[in-house]
C-alpha cells in the first residue's frame, strides 16, 4: 500500500514499512495516519516535500518472508511506487532497510536514502535529536550546555545508542534502559546507570529522551514523571494529543516529536537539492531543527498554547501559504 496524503509541498516523502498486521484494515489506517504524519513533518522541517508512507503488510502467520517472496514482495512495492510517477518517495522503514531500498530501486527511480546517496538516516536523527534536546534545555534551564544535566535515554537502538554517545560526550551524566539486555556493554562504556525502561521513565532527571516505542508518555506514566523537560526520537510519544496539555500542566516542557525527530528526512531531502547531497549541507540543515523548535517554544509561550498545538500551527501555515 502507498498513501499519499500531501504534495501541497513537493512529493510526498515517507518510509516503506514493512509489518505485520491482523488485517488490511489495520494496515490501511497505518499507511493513512502516517503518511499524515509525514506532511506535517516535512512542513514544520521547511522541507520542498509533501507526506506520504508505504506499507507492505506481512500476514500474522507469515511475519517472516522467505529471501524470495521478500525479494517478490519489494519488487511488487517498487512497481507500485513506479505506477505513481513520482507523487511518492520511497525510503527505509521499520522492517525495511538500506538493502530493500536497492531491491526497490530496480523497479523505479523514485528511492531515496541509498548508499550512493544520503545512506543510513539514523546518525542524522541522533544529530537532530540532540540539537533538539541542547534547544529544550536553553528553554528549561537557561543553558544549552549539557555538562552536569542527567538524562534518561530509553531505547539504545539505532538512534538512541547514537544519542547516548553524543549526550555523554556533551557531559551530561546518563541513566539509561533498553529491554534487550545486550545494550548494557553500551552503558558501562558511557559510564551510565542502566536501569529497566519503568525506572527510566520516572527517573528524577533534568531530561528525558524517550528512543524506543511510541505511547510511552499516557495517563498511567504521566503522573510518575518526574523529569523537567523531554526530548527523544521516538515516534508518537504521546498516546493522545491531549497529553501535551497534560505535561506543560504539571511544568514538563516537551519538545514535539516530529520536530525532534526531523533529522533522518532532513538529511534524505539533500539528496533532492539541484547540487546533490553533500553532508555538510546535511549537517546545517539539521542543526537547523534548534532553530525550529526556538520558533514553537516562543510561539507556544506568547500565545498562551504549548509546543504540540504550536508547531501543528506551524505545519499547516506553511502548507497553506504553499
Ligand atoms: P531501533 O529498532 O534501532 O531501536 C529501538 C530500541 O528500543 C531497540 O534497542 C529495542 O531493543 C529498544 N526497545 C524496544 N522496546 C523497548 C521498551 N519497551 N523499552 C525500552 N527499550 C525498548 O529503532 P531506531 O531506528 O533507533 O528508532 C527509535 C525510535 O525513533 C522509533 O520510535 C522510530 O520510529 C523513531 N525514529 C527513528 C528514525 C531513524 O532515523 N531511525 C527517524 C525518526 C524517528
């Protein structure tokens, strides 16, 4: 399935996610609402791109495809991507990666995040998820500097172990969790405290940076926060949007996921420039994710609103002026 929900902007961007589903029903919604996602995060990074997602729904009693129907299965995606003309991009997902990616591309044109080209988006995350988490400070506590500040990373995966080692390098004394305990070799070279992913969520810390699943902050954890400001890559932190309500409520200042998040898609965009991709841009443009989120904490503070609601407006002002 490919949904394109915007080219208001440019051509809609997003992942090809590969997962499996009770049904086609459950994928289509999948497809529909992160592929809104993807708009709305490409309007808010100030990206030339519109929002779009692919799926490729594995069945529950096939979630791992043999080497060929994988194969097949990318090849039948990499058409559909093709039948679209270039209204879709297609990029890694979860379940997808740098391999899909060169399977697909031999059907269509319309791939991005090759090796030939913009490469692995998840060190371009972490980038962006530390800027973005400098910049959250600079609003909690009056500087960016992290040296001393304590963080709880929760997710020590791609993005997150990459997170982890720029935040200890920046100074900032580590708390972290992962659920695969393979990820502790990692902390003790950090000289951070590893805990369980409950103990890291309610942590008395200055930061939290929420790295693994989305709906971690809902109505059960959020009364045992006890952190002062979060920032993280994690997708769909909140369970509903109200929850942004409920965190500046109770003094926790939250940097908006998909803002934080931006850096993988602003790295993959280089790649679209006329003067191709070159990681010097790539770097610029992402650590332009602090002035970004800079713009929502002021809006959201002037205008009585929080940073959610703040950088949404943000989004659809630039879709409307396109
Ligand atoms: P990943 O799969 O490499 O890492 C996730 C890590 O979280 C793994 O180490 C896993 O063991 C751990 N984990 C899973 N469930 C957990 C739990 N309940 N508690 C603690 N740890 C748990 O994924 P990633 O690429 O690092 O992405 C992390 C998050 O960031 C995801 O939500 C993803 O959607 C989002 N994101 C990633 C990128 C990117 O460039 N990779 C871009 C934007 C957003």
């Amino acid at each position: 399935m490919v949904a394109v929900h915007s080219t208001t902007r440019g051509p809609g961007l997003g992942g090809c996610r590969m997962w499996t589903y009770d049904d086609a029903w459950a994928a289509m919604h999948d497809v529909l609402r992160l592929s809104r996602a993807m708009t709305f995060k490409a309007a808010v990074a100030d990206l030339p791109l519109g929002g779009g997602k692919g799926v490729i729904m594995l069945r529950p009693d096939e979630a791992v495809l043999t080497p060929e129907r994988r194969e097949a299965a990318l090849l039948d995606f990499g058409d559909t991507v093709e039948s679209l003309g270039g209204t879709y991009l297609t990029a890694e997902d979860v379940g997808t990666s740098e391999e899909a990616m060169d399977v697909i591309a031999t059907r269509t044109e319309h791939v991005t995040g090759l090796a030939s080209g913009s490469g692995d988006p998840s060190p371009w995350t972490a980038l962006g998820c530390e800027v973005a988490l400098r910049t959250t400070c600079e609003y909690a506590f009056g500087t960016s500097d992290l040296s001393g500040r304590t963080v709880a990373v929760i997710g020590l995966g791609n993005v997150g172990s990459r997170l982890a080692e720029l935040l200890h390098a920046g100074g900032a004394q580590l708390i972290v969790a992962d659920v695969d305990q393979g990820k502790r070799e990692l902390a003790e070279r950090l000289g951070a405290t590893w805990t369980d992913p409950h103990g890291a969520l309610t942590a008395e810390v200055d930061v939290l940076a929420p790295c693994a699943l989305g709906g971690v902050l809902n109505d059960d954890t959020l009364p045992a926060l006890r952190c002062k400001a979060i920032a993280g890559a994690a997708n769909n932190q909140l369970a509903s949007d109200s929850h942004d309500q409920a965190l500046a409520d109770r003094g926790i200042l939250w940097a908006p996921d998909f803002v934080a998040n931006a850096g993988g898609l602003i790295n993959i965009a280089v790649e679209l420039e006329p003067e191709g991709y070159s990681t010097e841009r790539a770097e610029l443009r992402v650590r332009a994710i602090g002035d970004t989120l800079r713009h929502i904490f002021d809006k959201a503070a002037s205008s009585g609103s929080t940073p959610l609601r703040a950088a949404l407006e943000l989004g659809r002002e630039r879709l409307s002026a396109a």
